[in-house]
C-alpha cells in the first residue's frame, strides 16, 4: 500500500499543469499634477484587489479591469504572458488571410 502511494504521488508530480490568469487594467494616477496622470493601461497578474494594495491603494490610483483571461505554463524565468483571445483571433485571422493571398498568387 505504502509502494502504490508513493508511485501514485511520483506520476501525479509529472502529469502536473500549470495556469495563471492575467488581468488587464486601465490605471490613472488620483494625483492630478503626477507625470503618470494620463491613464495607461497595465497587464499584470495580480488580481485587482491585490493591484491596488500593492500600488498604494485608492488614495493614489484609480484602477479600471478591462479584461482578464487565463494562461497555461509557469511565469518563472521573467516569462512573457500569453496572448489574450483578442490578440490570437487577430492573429489567426491575419494568417489566414496570408495563407489565402499565397495560394492565389500564381507561379511563373
């Protein structure tokens, strides 16, 4: 019983999968005459609660959610985030359109 537990924890430990989700906000600065006053947006992976109280809370920044979605993988190594689905459909839309022009351009 003790052998079946510990293969079953082993094999469990390499079938792991990771996600994480990414939030987009629109942040502006609750100081008028700040340098950063203009919103801007901001992708990050912290929820907004947690955002705004690692920022400085109400008192400093107005934050905005304009969308969220999730990745797979691990963020170490200073990773990039995933692309959101906005981006991806532009992104296949944009290949296939390519794909589309290629195949209609005859060959000499």
């Amino acid at each position: 019983m003790k052998n079946i537990f510990i293969g079953l924890t082993i094999f469990s430990c390499f079938s792991a999968l990771a996600e994480y989700r990414v939030y987009q906000y629109q942040v502006r600065s609750r100081f008028p005459t700040d340098y950063e006053s203009e919103p801007h947006i901001v992708t990050s992976t912290l929820d907004p609660v947690s955002y705004l109280a690692y920022h400085g809370g109400e008192t400093s920044l107005k934050v905005d959610l304009m969308r969220s979605w999730t990745c797979e993988g691990h963020t170490g190594n200073f990773a990039d985030y995933c692309a959101g689905p906005l981006e991806r459909a532009v992104a296949s839309e944009n290949n296939e359109q390519t794909a589309q022009v290629q195949m209609e351009t005859p060959n000499p």
